[in-house]
C-alpha cells in the first residue's frame, strides 16, 4: 500500500552520470512498504519540466537528467524531516520488533523515479 509522505515540493539533491543538482524539487513523494525489509520511495519530478522559465536551472536539470537517463542516478537525498518523521511513524507500525533506530541505521531503501522521458516527449509534442 502506497502512502502519501509529502504533496507539496521539497528540495533534494541527485547525483548522475557524473554530475549533481541541487535545484530539482521532488513533488507527490510515496513509500509503499509491501515488501519486508525494503521501502519503496517514488517521487515525482515532472512539475520540474513544466517551469514558465525554460532557462532556471530546475528545468535545465531536469532535461539533464533525461538526457542521462533516470538509471544513471547514483544517489538521491532527501532533507524534509516532515518526510523523515512520516517514514519514522511507518516503520513503527510495521516493523514494531526494530523500533529503536531502525530508519536511521539500517532500512534499505529502493528509489523509485516516475519516467521523466515521457513527459517530456508529451510537453514537447
């Protein structure tokens, strides 16, 4: 089962292809945990590719990383500790015999990024 952590915008940080940007904002951000032991995280990046201003730098990045395609992300980070709390309250639930420090020390997590290739084709054409 999907849950919703934030709607709004946060900030994060990507590295790909041997390069970074800290100008994305992930929209829409999700954790499903139906498999033990992993978190699915999903986040939404299109709102980045729908910028009025075609020249600021999310929508540069954006297109970057399409580009590069979504598999040569190496790392994404989160910094919305509103995001960290929810994923907190969700593990207690379904993990209740690794309560202390669980999220912290030990949860894989496996990203999940919504294809970015398609809205772009279907905002160009």
């Amino acid at each position: 089962m999907w849950v919703v952590l934030r709607k709004s915008g946060t900030g994060i940080h990507v590295s790909f292809a041997h390069t970074f940007s800290n100008n994305l904002m992930a929209y829409n951000i999700r954790a499903c945990t139906d498999t033990p032991g992993v978190i699915e995280i999903s986040l939404d990046l299109n709102p980045n590719l729908r910028k009025r201003d075609t020249g600021a730098w999310p929508n540069i990045d954006a297109h970057e990383l399409i580009d590069y395609g979504v598999g040569s992300l190496t790392l994404v980070q989160l910094f919305d500790q509103h995001i960290f709390d929810h994923l907190d309250r969700i593990l207690r639930r379904t993990e209740p015999a690794r309560r202390s420090g669980y999220f912290r020390s030990s949860f894989r997590a496996a990203i999940v990024l919504q294809s970015l290739r398609d809205s772009r084709m279907a905002a160009s054409g």
